[in-house]
C-alpha cells in the first residue's frame, strides 16, 4: 500500500517522511497542479535521502500538448533528473486531437530508461481511456495518476475502480486530487493499493514589520506545506489492516 505525497518543498518532504509516506512526487507550484522542480531542490531532495523522488516534468502550466521547443526542454529536464539520480519520472501529454502521441512517449520512454514512469493527470483529459491505459501498458509505463477524468479522484471513483479491476494487474491506477483523511478510506475500500495527495496546509506564520508594505502582492502569495497530522492520518487509514 503506497501513499505518495506531492511536495514542493525541503519541509514538506521532511513532514511527509515524518508521517509515514512512502515516496514523493517532486514539483513546484502545487498551486497550478505542478510544474518542474528546480536543480537545486532536485539536487538536495535526493542529498536529504527522506524517501525516494519521482520528479515531475512538466515545462509550463496550461494543457499538455508540447510544441517542439518544449518537448525539447521535456527531454533536457528528464535527462537532468536522471542523471542527478531520481527514482521515478512523472510525465503527461496528448496530441493536438486528445488522443496519446505513442511516438513521443515512446522516445521518452527510452530517456527515462527502467525508472519508475507515471503518466500524470493529463490522462484525465485524453479521449478513449481504455484505450490509453492499453497503449500505456505497451509502452512500459508503471503508473497511471488520475482523478476518473472528473475534478476530483472522489467523483471519478467509478471510472478509476473500473480501470483498475480491469489492469491493475499491468499497470498501478493511483487515484489523486482531493484525496484527503475522510475519503482515503474509499479508495482503499475500492481496491487501490496506491493513493496520491497533497495533504498540505497553509502556512501564515510570518508576520512583515511595521514600515512593510503588506499590500504587495508576492506578500498575499499563499504558502503551502505538507502537514504532518493530515498525512499520518491518511496513511494510518489507508494501510491498516
């Protein structure tokens, strides 16, 4: 049973270790669903050694179909987090019909080499599902993280319990997005053995002096980070016996 925490930050990793996770999905800007992490948090992530790294790549927020440019800058930030030592990979794109581009992520794939690969919540917006699950199967895809293609992993259970009675067998479907301490149960009640949250909270703790201007909009910025309560709550719901 794994819960994996999606974290962008040193402390976060840290709580997420302390509550019991079982591995990270590294990124940056959970507020915009993720983007990828700098070299120095990837860096010092994997020197800190609190649980294994699966880096997120993703260049830009918005849909994911990549022009060129970007799917070079996909391929430069994959190599950079293997060649650093990440233990997974986290991808996701379609093409410009919302279908799988199987020659693109196959050329990934061959990048990412044995590393764990999870194909992220773009799958929630591919066309034919099953389809895709097939396709990303042959490919040698690990992982599947999706929300059933609804806002929320909660709403989608259906859909996420009918793929994963059919290919669990070949391929992990990792229900995510607003997975949390009162519904984890559900999922493990649906058969899943992997989950993937946040389990964030805001941080407000600073306090600017007099002679700051509070107004500043990067002062109004919400900071968010794993919370070691929510987390460990979640993971002794999901793995108990």
């Amino acid at each position: 049973m794994i819960v994996e925490v999606c974290a962008s930050s040193l402390l976060s990793i840290k709580n997420a270790s302390q509550a019991g996770a079982d591995r990270i999905e590294l990124c940056s800007a959970l507020e915009i669903g993720g983007l990828t992490p700098s070299l120095g948090l990837i860096k010092q992530s994997l020197e800190d050694n609190f649980l294994p790294i699966h880096c997120l790549i993703r260049p830009r927020q918005g849909h994911f179909f990549y022009s060129a440019s970007e799917i070079k800058i996909i391929e430069q930030n994959i190599e950079n987090a293997i060649a650093l030592g990440c233990h997974g990979i986290v991808i996701g794109m379609h093409n410009k019909d919302f279908e799988l581009d199987y020659n693109l992520l196959e050329r990934l794939k061959s990048i990412v080499g044995t590393k764990f690969l999870t194909f992220h919540r773009a799958f929630d917006v591919i066309l034919n599902p099953e389809k895709a699950i097939h396709d990303l199967i042959e490919l040698g895809f690990d992982c599947i993280l999706s929300s059933g293609q609804q806002e929320k992993a909660i709403d989608g259970i259906d859909n996420l319990k009918r793929w994963n009675d059919k290919f669990g067998h070949k391929i992990s479907i990792m229900p995510g997005s607003g997975v949390d301490r009162d519904n984890c149960v559900d999922f493990k009640n649906a058969g899943f053995n992997s989950i993937h949250l946040s389990g964030s909270t805001y941080i407000t703790d600073l306090k600017p002096p007099s002679g700051v201007n509070k107004n500043l909009s990067f002062l109004k910025q919400n900071l968010r980070e794993s919370d070691i309560k929510t987390i460990s709550e979640v993971v002794n719901i999901f793995k108990s016996n």
